[in-house]
C-alpha cells in the first residue's frame, strides 16, 4: 500500500476548518550586513508572537535538499502534492489563473515583459516592473498582430505588471520545452529546446516558439523600457487528482495574483474573486467561513521585496500582514498553518533551497513554548525540518482527520 492510499484509508468526515496561510517567499537569511536578523525576525509582530505561544513550530524542504523551487513546485507540495510526482509548467498555472479556458493539447507559456539591449542581451528580466496597464497595452499590440503562426491559434493575456502568458492552440503540440530566459541579466534570450529531443511535438512546439519572437519582437522594438520579453514553464496541462477527492476537504482560494489563483485551480479549489489586500483576503474569509472546509490564503509582498533585495520592504511586507491577522481571528479556523512556499532571501534577490518557517496552530498542536514565530525558533520547534508535502497531512492530523492506524 502507497503513503496515499494508507491516509486516504484512515481519513475521517471533516468537522473542523482548516486556513492554511503563506507568506511567498518568507524564510530568509540571517548575514552580518542585517546584524544577524532575518526580515521575520526583525519584524515588529505581536499577533503572530501571540499565537506562537501557543503553537508548534518547524521547518520545511519544498521539494529536496539543495534544490531551489519554483512557485508551482512549493505550493504543489503545500497542498500534498509531490513536486516530483506532479510537475506543472508555470504556464499552464498562469493561464488557468488569468480565466482562460484551456483544452486538450493546449501549450502555455508564462511570459515576463523584459529590457534588451542594441545587442539583444537582457538587463532587465521585468521591464522596471512596469504597471499592469502598460502591460495590458502591450498585449493588446500583441494581439491585435499575432492571431496565428500557421494552423495555430496564439492567445495572449495580461497579468499583473510585467507578466503575461501565451497559449498556443492547434495540433500536434506539447511541452515541456527548456525557457527562452537567461535567469538573470547581462545575457541573450536563449532559443528554447525539447526536452525530449525524439519528440515530433516538442519540436514542432519549439519551432512555433521561435516563430512567435521572430513576429513579436519588431512590434515592440521601439517600446521603452519593454522592448522584448522572456518566455518559460512552457507545457501542457497535466492530469492531477482533485483536492477535494484527495483530501474529503472542500477548498477555496483567496489570492490576488493570477498563478496562485491558477495553482489552486489545477488541483480544484474555488477561486474566490475580488479582495486585493490581506485585510481584504481576510474579510472575505469571514464571510465565506461556512461555506468551505479549507483556505488557502495567499500573501505575495514578502516574496515581492525578497526578489528586490529590499530588506525594509520585506519587513514591512511581514508587519502589514501581522496587523491584518485579528481579521482572521474573528472566526478563527481550527487548524491554522502559516508559512511560505519556499525562501526568498534578500541577499540572493531570489529563491532558494533554505527551509522555510512554519507555525501550526490547533487545539492539539501543543506549545513549543517560543514567544515568536521566526526562522531562529522554528529551528527548535517540535515539528522538525520535513518535506513540505507533509504539511496538509499534519494538517488533517490536527484537525482529528485520521483513524487510528492499526489494531
């Protein structure tokens, strides 16, 4: 018998909610030049010290030891997902979060509007984050210029800032592909790649990626700092076992950026349209406490100002969060996990393989008698350091989910 089949053996009828919380990007580092603090630990947050007196504490590993995640692979494993078992291109996540429709043999692309040089090298993977209506112009451009590449259909949509995505519809296609994106600055846009070089759909995909920059590319030429763009998590939309089905919890969505929305979508939570802010997120939560079993909240800014090295913002991004929590606690949820979906140092601009924090919160959680929520006191909590795939599962535990396991 597989892990799975054992807990979904055991599991019980929920009677309880469940708020599972993420900070993007929340663990940190502790280095000279921040006096050893961390962003969380440097944060003034007396609502969530106040919880952590009564709460467990740990550290988890996203996908495996030394293996930095994207979004898709640290949120899969939050929901109990094996990031190794179900791989998801971002694409696919970004589409289904910005409402389109996709179908069968369909291939997403998630794309960064992007500064080139004379040269075509890139020093600037995000255009200077420009605002989501610059990027709703430029697409529109887009659009309105590219409606095919032969018998293939191109759809483009807007994001937040400086992202989009691309779907491409016709046949014969599938991913995934390797990114046009340097991963960093001061190099070319490389040409995408099948991952399986015997693949005809791959290839026939690869070359359609290679079509859709060469017709792009001029139209934004001139555009200012916009003037190309990088393209990866290039895939098609996999099969994946229902939440719902998984778990016997029914689930919902609180989240303002379209790939978060479009993760919890693929796994068949509800998205819950319309709060922008995280008092708003958690309003929305009051009101719609009895219909659901399970919220997942979700909390972009930490990850937002880790990206940008910008300590103070990150710190303040935590704050903003910690001064919205009493909302939350109004009805507070029976099990309440906070965490992030992997690290996003400010000394590294980006994520990282680093554990991140996580608090757990029930009425059996037990004290591990730390008077705050930190990276520091999450290394001595009795939850340990374990693989983020777990935390749903510790979460059911919580709420009385599981039968006793044996005679």
């Amino acid at each position: 018998m597989s892990l799975d089949a054992l807990y979904s053996e055991l599991t019980l009828k929920p009677n309880a909610k469940l708020a599972l919380i993420v900070l993007d990007g929340l663990g940190d580092l502790a280095t000279k030049e921040q006096s050893y603090l961390t962003p969380l630990e440097a944060a003034f947050t007396p609502n969530l010290d106040a919880l952590s007196k009564n709460s467990a504490q740990g550290r988890m590993i996203p996908v495996a030891p030394g293996i930095t995640p994207g979004s898709g692979p640290g949120h899969l494993g939050l929901f109990g997902y094996d990031p190794l078992e179900f791989q998801v291109g971002r694409g696919v996540i970004e589409a289904l979060g910005l409402g389109v429709e996709l179908k069968a043999g369909d291939v997403c692309a998630r794309a960064n509007f992007a500064t080139l040089d004379a040269k075509g090298i890139v020093t600037d993977r995000r255009a200077g984050r420009i605002p989501t209506e610059t990027c709703e112009k430029l697409v529109a451009l887009l659009s309105a210029k590219i409606k095919k590449i032969g018998d293939t259909q191109i759809i483009i949509k807007p994001g937040k800032e400086h992202r989009f995505v691309v779907v491409f519809r016709g046949k014969g296609l599938e991913g995934p592909l390797t990114d046009a994106d340097p991963n960093r600055e001061g190099y070319a846009v490389p040409t995408v790649k099948p991952r399986d070089h015997k693949n005809a759909k791959q290839k026939k995909m690869a070359g359609l990626i290679a079509d859709f920059y060469k017709a792009a590319l001029p139209i934004l030429a001139k555009e200012k700092p916009a003037n190309g763009f990088l393209m990866r998590g290039i895939a098609h939309q996999p099969e994946i076992p229902l939440f719902e089905d998984r778990y016997k919890l029914k689930p919902a969505c609180l989240a303002v950026y379209p790939m978060y929305k479009g993760l919890a979508q693929l796994v068949g939570m509800k998205k819950i349209e319309g709060p922008q802010s995280i008092a708003e997120q958690f309003e929305r939560y009051l009101t719609e406490y009895n219909n659901y079993d399970f919220f997942f909240i979700h909390y972009k800014y930490t990850d937002k100002a880790g990206e940008d090295g910008n300590f103070a913002a990150k710190k303040k991004a935590i704050e903003d969060f910690d001064a919205a929590l009493p909302i939350l606690f109004k009805k507070r949820p029976d099990v309440i996990a906070i965490t992030g979906d992997h690290s996003t140092p400010c000394a590294m601009h980006g994520h990282s393989w680093h554990p991140q924090p996580v608090l757990l919160n029930s009425s059996v959680s037990g004290s591990d008698k730390l008077d705050r929520f930190t990276e520091t006191g999450a290394n001595n909590g009795s939850l340990g350091i374990f693989p983020a795939k777990f935390l749903i599962r510790l979460m059911q535990a919580n709420a009385k989910m599981f039968d006793k396991f044996g005679a």
